[in-house]
C-alpha cells in the first residue's frame, strides 16, 4: 500500500514495514491526541478535544483487527448515539489506500467529498507523511484528525464520555492498569503483532520466529484460562478486548492465509470456549462479521495479496453455549 509523502498520495513504498531481517514491523501512529472530559490535553498531544456527542467520526474497516477494537468499544461503552461510525470499502487495486468507493463521503463538518481515507488526513494536516490507517477517529468541530492510534482510541473511549452516554463498565480500572498494561505487552508482541509477521513477513526465519512465539502464546493464554475466566481473573478487561480481534479471525483467516497453521483455535478447549463467550456479549456478534472480515482479508487489494477467491469455511459456531461461567470466582 502507498502512503502520503509531504501530503501527496504515492504508491512508493517508504515507510516500509518490514525491518532488516524481513520481518513485519508497523510503523508509529501519526496522530495521537486524546479526547477528554473537559478538553485539557492528556497525555499527549493537543488539548482542546472534549468529548461531546456527535462531534466525533470513528474511521473504521470491518477486516481490520486494529480498528475492530475500536468498533467493539463503541459498542461495548455504548457510544453508538455518541461518535458516529463510517466504515471504509475494502482496498481497490489501484486504488489509493481504504476508499468510500466512486461516489465519495462528505467528510462531517466540511463541504470535502472524499474519494479515500487519505483525504480525512490533509484536510487536517495539509503537508503530512504519513501511513493512512484505519481506526482513525475525526473531529467535525476542529476538522482534525484525533488520533489513528487503536490502543489510544480504546483508552478515550473507556471513560472520557463518562456522564454522556449511559453507564457501563470501566475496561481499564486504575487499579489493573499496570497488569493490564503487562499483558498488552506480551499478547501485542506474540499475537496482535505476531499472527501479521507469520503472514507478512519475508524471510523463512522470521516467520519461523513469529510462529513459534505466537504458538507459545497462545499454549500459556490456553493454561491461564483454564483455571481463570478471564485473562486477568474474573473482571472483563481491555485485555480481552485486545486478543479478541485476533482470536476470531485465526480459523477463518490467520490460519489459512498467514501460514499460522500448527493449531486452530477450535483445538484449544479453553480459548474456544472463551472467545464463545465474548462473542456473545450483548452487540458484539453484530460488530464481527466474519464473511466481511475474510472478503477484506483475502481480496486481491488485501494485505496479503491472496487471489481473490475467498475461502468458503469453516462453520461459524461461536453462538453454541460456553461454560466459562463455572470459573466465576
Ligand atoms: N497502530 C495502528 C495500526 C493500524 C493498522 O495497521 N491498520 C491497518 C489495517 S489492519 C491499516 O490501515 N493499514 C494501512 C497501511 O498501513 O497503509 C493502530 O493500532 O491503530
């Protein structure tokens, strides 16, 4: 995929993702402001971002497991009356990164038809190099991008609303923030970052490395959650919220297209059981699509450059019962 260079879309390949031994590494986040209670800038970036509802525009692509977090968020903080949602069209081969197909979006808050994401970003920073990724969270009062940062974008949404829309559980207690922190850690490197390395990276021994680490990964999350219903314990965190995405795209998808093929998911008892369970969390398989993620996945403008043809299985069966309620503490 291309990328804007001083503000102008170019297909070369510069912010490349790959580092010296062939494996897939991303690239930072350009914009990483943060939408607050009151507007006071924490903790980065520009103030002046205070949440109020209807003033935000979540950028989102139903394949993308980045900006599924985001998606699930909005759901689960019930901001869906809150920050609108606009999903992009899947990639176009010659196309300029995610686009709103031939007629255009008029992007909220300005009088811009836009062709492509890319768009969204120079009307806010009309020089930029950057990436254009999906989750991108726009601001219709600024007209600025806030932040294309998913794990930043999960955080805001978690309690900067808190008061607008109706109570729900903070994901990220105060008090866990270190653990939650920790594990972020461990399945961001193994799994997040590693199911793309297994099918993205370009060496034999990179991928050798990515797959033998995730395997190991996911080997302790099956043990830890066969003695605990979550992965810290028994309170639903942002930490399962962050495997998820990864979790229901590894039989249909990762499996298959990024060569991580030693064990599906439905072989491990516990993390099968599991991801049934978050699955089935109140507006959850509503936001998880899996035909569109697989469409998104393995189109030909897909990250992988699969042949188009989209693999027809396996049996959707996340919605039979779980059991993980017999490890409530
Ligand atoms: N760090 C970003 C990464 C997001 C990301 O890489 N999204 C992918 C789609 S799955 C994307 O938009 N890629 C386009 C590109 O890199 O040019 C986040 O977590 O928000």
């Amino acid at each position: 995929m291309g990328h804007l260079l001083d503000g102008a879309w170019t297909d070369e390949e510069f912010l490349v993702e790959l580092d010296d031994a062939g494996t897939y590494t991303k690239q930072p986040s350009k914009f990483r402001n943060w939408i607050t209670a009151d507007g006071s800038a924490a903790p980065m970036g520009e103030a002046g971002f205070k949440a109020e509802a209807g003033r935000y525009v979540l950028y989102a692509a139903v394949s993308c497991p980045w900006a599924h977090r985001a998606v699930l968020y909005r759901v689960l903080k019930k901001l869906e009356e809150i920050v609108d949602l606009v999903d992009t069209n899947e990639q176009e081969i010659g196309g300029q990164g995610w686009g709103f197909g031939p007629s255009g979006h008029r992007v909220p808050g300005t009088e811009h038809n836009a062709r492509w994401l890319h768009e969204v970003y120079t009307l806010s920073d009309p020089e930029c190099t950057t990436r254009v990724t999906v989750p991108t969270l726009w601001d219709k009062k600024t007209q600025t991008v806030v932040s294309n940062e998913s794990s930043e974008i999960i955080r805001m949404f978690d309690t900067a609303f808190e008061g607008i829309a109706p109570p729900t559980p903070v994901l990220c207690p105060d008090d866990m923030r270190d653990e939650i922190d920790a594990i972020n850690t461990f399945v961001l490197e193994s799994i997040n970052n590693g199911v793309n390395r297994c099918g993205r990276s370009i060496t034999q021994e990179a991928y050798d490395n990515a797959f033998e680490k995730l395997f190991e990964a996911l080997d302790a999350l099956e043990e830890r959650l066969g003695h605990q219903r979550y992965l810290l314990g028994d309170r639903l965190t942002e930490a399962d919220w962050r495997l998820y995405p990864n979790l229901i795209r590894f039989d249909p998808i990762y499996y298959i297209g990024y060569r991580c093929n030693l064990r599906r998911i439905a072989d491990y008892p516990n993390l099968s059981n599991y991801l049934r369970e978050l699955y089935q969390v109140p507006g959850i398989a509503e936001v998880s699509d899996i035909e569109n993620m697989k469409a998104g996945s393995f189109g030909k403008a897909g990250p992988i450059g699969w042949d188009g043809i989209i693999p027809r299985g396996p049996e959707n069966t996340l919605m039979q019962p779980h059991d993980r309620d017999k490890l409530a503490a």
